[in-house]
C-alpha cells in the first residue's frame, strides 16, 4: 500500500510566512538571515516529518548564508522554499543542493525588486502624502503612513508568498516573462515622482523680492517668475540639490550650503520665504 502523501495545510503556511518578518531579527555577519529563516522554517519542517532527527536533518540545510527583501517580495522564495520541502518530504526528487541553489539564484534578484518597491517607490509616496498631512496640521498624518505602509507590505508579501508555494520554482520565471513586476514598478514610479515634483513645488518656500520702476511702471520680479512658471524658484533650487547630490556631494555639505546662500540672499534682499 503506498504511503499517504503529507501536505502542508494553511495555518502552516501561514506560520512560515508571518515568522519571515522576524527573519532580520536574527542577523549575524557570517550567514546573515539565516537562523532567522531556519525559524520560520519549524512549522514546516514539524507537519513534514514526524522525527525528530529528520526535523533537525531538514532545518539544518537552510543553516546557509542567506540575504533578501523579507517583506514585499522576497517572501516568495520562503513560498518556494515550503513547496520544495514538501515535494522533498514526499519523496519526489528534490534535495537539500535543489533547495537551496534555487534560494540562492533568487535571493539576489528579488532583494533588488523588493528593495526598489519598497524604499524607492510605497515609502516616498506614503511618506510624501503623510507629511503634507503632518505640516497642515493633521495628525492623521502619521497614523495614515504607518497603517496603509504596513497593510501594502503585508498584503504583497503574503501575495507573493502564496504565488511562490502554489507555482513552485516556475513562479519567478513566469512573472518576470510576463513582466508583470516591471509595469507595477513602472506605475508606481511616475505616481512616486509625481508626489515628489508636488513637493518641491508646494513645500520648497522660496520666492524674491526684487522689485523696481520703470518710469511709472511698477515691476515685481517674482510675479514675472509666476507668469513664466508658478514655482520656479523652489524648482531651480530642488535641482541644484539633486546636481549636488549626482556629483556625490555630502549631504552635510548641501545642508550648509543651503544654509549659507539662504542667509545671505536673505540678508542682501535677494530672495525671501514665500508667504504661506
């Protein structure tokens, strides 16, 4: 009679995948995530082997140097990883090299497409909308971030942990095929840009009050700025920053230098704080 085949069940996958975000709570220099990853490992490895000594031989094998994006969407090789342990536990050909070759190929890639979705594209825009919040006032400022961040990490990273488990291996190949990842990337890049060329234009008060006759006319140099472009000011100087920073200057260096010519374009009546 053949041996009935074991199989993960929801709450186990559940399990594994709400310990992932303790994964960098374990942090070494020598192996990085691993003992943290080996943890949310247990549940798995307790519903796939009954033994004692074949729980310790699995876990062992995820006792490697590892390092990725744990919340957004490195948590897909956590789901790969179960599938495979899986198969392994039911005696397909699978071993503990095929395992760890296929965490080792991914954790690379989707450090660089969790860490891009993450910190260059969800924080800015929530960062961006909570603090225009914050300034007006508002103390749904903060609470707004720290609840939709944490509902849009949460949210994918369980996304993506499920793909991984339901599609195996082939789950990476076929969303990066499809290109899937790039247009979400894409979309969320122009919205991050947009929420930041709004800061600059609305948070960057510069403005200047140089104006003059001539004859009997009255000229205001900053409402000639306005007619040619509302925020141009505060635009040339959010580029000089950016220019700065690509030449690799110090940011402790802008930040005085900023200090520097705002005071003394303040004192010589070259340019002022834009009334609010």
């Amino acid at each position: 009679m053949a041996e009935e085949r074991v199989k993960l069940q929801k709450k186990d996958l559940i399990k594994h995948f709400l310990l992932g975000y303790s994964s960098e709570t374990c942090y070494n220099y020598e192996r990085l995530q691993a003992l943290g990853t080996t943890n949310a490992m247990v549940p798995i490895v307790r519903r796939l082997y009954k033994k004692k000594e074949d729980q310790a031989r699995a876990l062992k094998k995820y006792m490697v140097f590892f390092n990725t994006e744990p919340s957004w969407i490195g948590t897909v090789i956590h789901g790969v990883a179960a599938s495979m342990e899986e198969q392994a536990a039911n005696g397909e050909d699978v071993d503990a090299e095929d395992i760890n070759a296929v965490r080792t190929g991914l954790m690379g890639p989707m450090a660089g497409i969790g860490d891009t979705v993450s910190q260059g594209i969800a924080y800015p825009i929530l960062a961006g909308i909570a603090c225009s919040l914050a300034l007006a006032g508002n103390i749904a400022g903060p609470i707004i971030f720290e609840i939709a961040y944490k509902v849009l990490m949460v949210g994918m990273g369980y996304a993506m942990y499920m793909m991984g488990y339901k599609q195996g291996k082939s789950a990476i190949l076929k969303i990066l095929k499809a290109g899937t990842l790039n247009r979400i990337t894409e979309i969320f890049s122009i919205v991050g840009l947009m929420v930041v060329g709004n800061m600059a234009a609305t948070r960057v008060n510069i403005e200047t009050p140089i104006a003059f006759k001539v004859g009997q006319v009255g000229i205001n140099f900053q409402d000639i700025l306005n007619s040619l472009l509302p925020g141009m000011l505060p635009l040339i100087a959010t580029l000089l920053v950016w220019k700065m920073l690509s030449k690799k200057v110090k940011p402790t260096y802008i930040i005085v230098i900023l200090f520097v010519v705002g005071i003394i374009a303040s004192l010589t009546g070259v340019l002022a704080v834009a009334a609010s």
